[in-house]
C-alpha cells in the first residue's frame, strides 16, 4: 500500500514539472499606439478628446481613452493586427483611418493627428425679436399698445392697467402714482374730456403710443400734480392711400372696431372712427350694521350690477407743407359717449329689538352722457439746427354732460 502511494505522489511531482508555465499578463500590454491631437487651423493642442480603437469586422469597440492636458494619447493593445483608428472631439469632425500592427512591432506612433472644426453651410439666418411693450426714456415711459395682445380690443384704460405706477380699479378709474389728479393729452393737446372719460373712451386699436410723463418740461402746462398721459393716436404711414379696419366681439355684449384711412401725397390728410361698447357684470355682497343706544340694527343684501359704456367718436386732419421747413396743419374730433350702472339687491333687515326679519327689493339706475368736440390748428418751423423748433397752436373745444 505504501509502494502504491509513493508511485502516485512521484507521478504528480512530475506532472508538476512538465506542465507549461503561463506567459506574463503585462506582456499581453506591451503594444502601445500614441499621438497628440491638434487643432487644424490653429495648431493648438486639444485636451480631453476622445480616443478609440475599432474592430474592422463589427466596429466594436477595443479600447479607448482621452488626450491629456498637452493633446497627448497612449493607448495599450493585446494584440497585433488591423484596427479602426477614431480621434473624437465636440465641434470638429471625426478623424477615421485603419492602422495596421505588425508582430514584432511594439510601438506605433502616429504623430499629430489634425481635426478640423465642423462647418454647416446654412442659406439664411434670420433673428427676430419683440421688442418689449413698455420701454424707459429719461423723462418718461412709453407702452407699445400692439405688444399687448390681451387688451388690443379694450381701451386706453386696459392699456395702462399692465404699467407699473399705473393702478386701475374694478370701474375702470386710473390713478397713477396713487392719485387721479393727472393731465391727460391726446397728440401732445389737452384733453376736452374728463381725463377718466378720455382714458376709457379711446379705443386701444386707434393708439400708436402712450407716454406716461412723470417728470414734465417747461413745455407742457404745470397740472396734474401726478403727471402727465399722453396718448399718441396713429396716423400717415405710406404714400398714396392706405389704412386699416379692427373689429373685436367679447362676452357681456362688448363690441368694438374702429377704421383709419390715410392719403399722402404732397399733403398728408387722414380720416377717422371709433365705436366701443363695454359692460362689466359682477355680483355683490353688502353688509351693513348700525348702533344706536343698545339697539343694533343690521342689513344685509346680495345682489348683482352691470356696469359699462358706449361711445363713439370721429376724427379728421391734414397738413401741408409750405416749405422745407414750414408745415401747417388743421384737425379735429367730435365725440359722443352714453354710460351708466345697474343694481338689483335683496335686503335683509332686522334688529335686536324687533327680531323679525324684514325683506325687500331695492334697485339702482346711474346714466351719464354727452357730446364733445375739439378743433385745432397748427404751425411749426424747424430751424437748422437740430431740435430748434418754433410752434404755435390755435385750440378750441366744447363739451356737455348730462
């Protein structure tokens, strides 16, 4: 038994040295394949560029790496043989070729590699912006009526609530900078109408610009503590005869449109009109109580009120030139405009001495209207010198309010 044991442990010692030692694993990284990556059109090196072998049959991946911060790779191979070689970077075109590894060949090296920046052919390039609806001046803010979309179909009023300084309440009642003590002027000219009356009667749609004048020159009258609004309508544009046409339709039967025809052509004259019907429903709620002695009476009443307006209004002007310098003008603008609020409210009435509640109907009708009209002319001379100007303006205008 000890004979058999000896024989097979003899039999291993054996085998043992017989058997092939395996090769050095860091032998099967001895090929190197090395670079540097630059710029084409600048020479400049380029770090962190992507750096990858392929296989020529699939194009799978064999290895891969990054340039360091001097363009340089150093890539490690197995084996020898064909591969796809690929130097990537964002913004350049992708640099392919096939190298070849011979045995024996333990370093190949590939020098600079030149990637050129990717171009793109484009026909045209077209930027567009908006400008913004309301835009600052040293001594004033001007708002772009067209760039407020939500409010093309409403009026003056509408325009100014989206203005910051500018405050407008659930009846339509402007105050800028906290008092309704401002001047309103339409075309740089005083206002024939209420300045409240004139904000909500001037139909958005007819409106160039406004300029909100906080600050005013010595050329516009020392009134309205808090300012001035002035409303710049739109007029001529082109040569010949051109103008346009708005209407809009909302909710509560509110309508509006309004029309401007313009011709130039040695002279410049336009012509005219705005409708604008407005109505703002709402619900109320009202809560009243009253002490007296030690008695407490209270009143309730819910209810509902419309509120709104129509106006219209026509307008006209033209203007020569006498000269170079010279121009003369004539315009004016006749109004009408009808307004008014109604409320119907259920009172409830009772009190601490006579607990029995009391129930009644109570109604309120307000209407207001007038006529207006304004006429104007005036003569400017612009001097050489830009900016010099002489103006003189003759004005007149009536109104009546019921």
């Amino acid at each position: 038994m000890k004979i058999v044991s000896y024989s097979i442990l003899t039999l291993i010692l054996l085998s043992g040295i017989t058997l092939p030692q395996p090769k050095n694993i860091s032998a099967l990284n001895d090929i190197r394949v090395s670079g540097k990556v630059l710029d084409a059109a600048t020479k400049h090196t380029i770090e962190y560029a992507n750096i990858v072998l392929l296989s020529p049959k699939d194009s799978s991946l064999i290895t891969g790496g990054v340039t360091d911060n001097k363009g340089n790779f150093n890539l490690a191979l197995a084996k020898p043989g064909s591969y796809i070689f690929e130097a990537r970077f964002i913004g350049y075109d992708t640099d392919s070729r096939e190298i070849q590894i011979k045995p024996g060949n333990t370093n190949l090296d590939l020098g600079e590699i030149l990637i050129h920046p990717s171009a793109i052919n484009l026909s045209d390039v077209v930027v567009e912006g908006q400008r913004s609806p309301v835009t600052y001046q040293i001594d004033k803010k001007v708002i772009d009526p067209s760039q407020l979309l939500t409010v093309i179909s409403g009026n003056a009023a509408d325009v100014l609530a989206n203005v910051p300084s500018v405050q407008v309440d659930v009846e339509g009642n402007v105050s800028l900078r906290g008092s309704q003590n401002f001047t309103v002027l339409i075309d740089g000219r005083p206002s024939v109408l209420d300045p409240q009356d004139a904000l909500q009667q001037i139909a958005a749609t007819s409106i160039d610009r406004i300029e909100i004048i906080t600050n005013p020159s010595a050329k516009y009258d020392a009134e309205g503590t808090a300012g001035i609004i002035n409303i710049i309508m739109k007029k001529n544009t082109g040569q010949g005869l051109n103008g346009l046409v708005n209407a809009n339709a909302g909710m509560y039967d509110t309508y509006g449109g309004n029309f401007l025809v313009n011709y130039q052509d040695g002279y410049k004259a336009n012509v005219g009109f705005d409708y604008n019907q407005r109505y703002y429903p709402a619900d109320l709620t009202q809560n009243s109580i009253y002490y007296l002695d030690n008695n407490t009476s209270t009143i309730d009443a819910i209810g509902n009120f419309k509120r709104g307006r129509i106006s219209y209004e026509g307008r006209a002007g033209i203007e020569f030139s006498l000269g170079t310098n010279d121009i003369l003008s004539f315009g004016g603008r006749a109004g009408k405009r009808d307004g008014g609020m109604t409320a119907n409210k259920n009172f409830s009435q009772f009190s601490t001495q006579d607990p029995v509640e009391i129930n009644y109907l109570g109604k309120t009708d307000r209407s207001r209207s007038g006529n207006y009209y304004e006429l104007n002319s005036n003569y400017t001379h612009n001097f050489t010198t830009e900016g010099h100007q002489l103006y003189g303006e003759l004005f007149f205008s009536n109104q009546n309010s019921d």
